[in-house]
C-alpha cells in the first residue's frame, strides 16, 4: 500500500478539531481516509461503581490508553485491520462493540493529548492544533454533552471548573509547541485547509 500519512489534531475540548479533520476529508475529496478519535481509547472504567467514574478526570493524560492507539495506528500502517474501541459517554465505559477500520492511506488522529504524548508524537507526518477562544469551546462543549451525549448542565459545568480547565492550562496549550501549523477558526479557516491540502498532496505523491 504505500507509505502511510498520520496527521495528528489536537486542541482544546470544543476546539474544532473533528471540523478541521472533516473539512480536510471533503474538501481534498479524499478517498483512503480514516479518522481515529483519541476518546475512543479512554481507559475502560467498568470495574468502578458509576458514582466514581463520574468523578474521574478524563482531561488528564492518565485517563487515555495510548500505548493501545499507538499499537492500532502501528498495525494500520502496517496494512492490517484493526477493531478499535468505543466509548459511552453517558456511562463512562467501554461498549461491548468495537469498530472495524481496514488500512488506510492516510490516518487521522483527533483528540485534545495528541500532540502531549511523545511516543504518539513521533508517528505522526503533520502535527496541528486548533486554536479556539475559551468562551468559544465552553460553549460548544456544552451543547454536545448535553445534546449529544446526554449529560446534566451542572454536571458539565462543574467537569469543566474542576478538571477541563486546569488541565487544558496544564497539558493541553503547552503541546501547541509541537505542532507544525496552528489553526485559528478550526474548520473555517480555510486558508490553513488551503495549505494543509497542498501539504498532503506532496506527501502522498511521494
């Protein structure tokens, strides 16, 4: 199959980072393509009662199984298919049910840590982060827990005081340094998307 392209997106919770992924994908019109979402390998919490899960932080770089990404990304390159995990965000669990992804010519990484591990780092051939305003991701991250993901406002609200602020300051924006181009905007910026394309394209003709 050819060498493999991994770009990696990170950025803040509500950031934008699956629109840059997606707008990425159509705008190149890519066939190949596969997106992997770094909160399908949080670590499984079904051994503990759902009162503690509820207060685990999965803001922290602990709350991620990323030397099982780092295995499933290594086999894609290697042309073999994988079953990734799945995640329940209402129960804060793994689902019994995995994802079938066939190897893919380009992979990419979505999640808040991905440019905060290393040994995930150096996989990857495009490293981004979307830069978002914080009101701007409070927001939005709202609306998805509530709407998407069936969580209550106060539980929200007090996650993000508690643990998705601190550790966004903690992890999160330091990895900015790492990453190749900053995107302002996420997804709407379509200059970035512009120039990303012309990127990709050269690697892939290579």
């Amino acid at each position: 199959m050819g060498k493999n392209i991994i770009i990696g997106i990170a950025g803040g919770s509500g950031s934008g980072k699956t629109s840059v992924a997606k707008a990425l994908v159509k705008d190149m019109h890519l066939n190949g393509t596969v997106i992997i979402e770094q909160d399908w390998y949080y670590k499984d919490l079904a051994h503990l009662p759902l009162e503690e899960r509820m207060k685990w932080n999965f803001d922290h770089p602990d709350s991620v199984e990323f030397d099982l990404l780092i295995k499933d990304l290594n086999a894609m390159v290697n042309g073999e298919t994988v079953e990734v995990p799945q995640y329940n965000y209402v129960t804060h669990s793994r689902t019994k049910e995995t994802l079938t992804i066939k190897p893919q010519k380009v992979i990419i990484v979505e999640g808040i840590m991905v440019l905060f591990e290393p040994t995930l780092r150096e996989l990857l051939d495009i490293k981004l982060f979307v830069d978002t305003d914080p009101d701007i991701r409070f927001i939005r991250r709202l609306k998805r827990d509530i709407y998407m993901r069936g969580r209550a406002i106060e539980n929200v609200i007090d996650q993000y005081m508690q643990t998705v602020r601190p550790m966004h300051q903690t992890f999160v924006e330091p990895s900015k340094r790492f990453a190749d181009v900053i995107i302002p905007e996420g997804g709407r910026n379509k200059v970035a998307i512009d120039l990303l394309r012309t990127k990709i394209t050269s690697l892939l003709r290579k």
